[in-house]
C-alpha cells in the first residue's frame, strides 16, 4: 500500500485535515480490538461451560 501525497490525502478525505484522516483510518483496528476481545470472553466462557459438562459425566 503506498503512502497518499498532500493533495490525494485531501481528496480522499473531503478536506479533513491529516490529524482528522488519521483518527478515521484508528478507528477500524479499535473496532477490531473490541471484536477480538469479546471473541475470547465468549471463547472462554464457552470453554469453561464445555468443561463443566465433560466433568459431570
């Protein structure tokens, strides 16, 4: 992926500053940060119930 100059980054962005397009490009891997999180809560508490049930048996 190549880096945008000056005058793509302010078209591409609408007129957003730098500082404005960079929180913009942050924002997805924050989004994803909050899914692979939850992923594990869920990973594990599904890995425990699973647990659980093979020791009753």
């Amino acid at each position: 992926m190549r880096e945008l100059n000056e005058t793509e980054l302010e078209a591409v962005s609408g007129g957003a500053t730098t500082t404005e397009y960079a929180i913009l490009l942050a924002q997805p891997a924050s989004d994803s940060t909050a899914d692979a999180a939850a992923t594990s809560v869920l990973k594990t508490r599904h890995d425990t119930a699973k647990n659980a049930i093979g020791n009753i048996r």
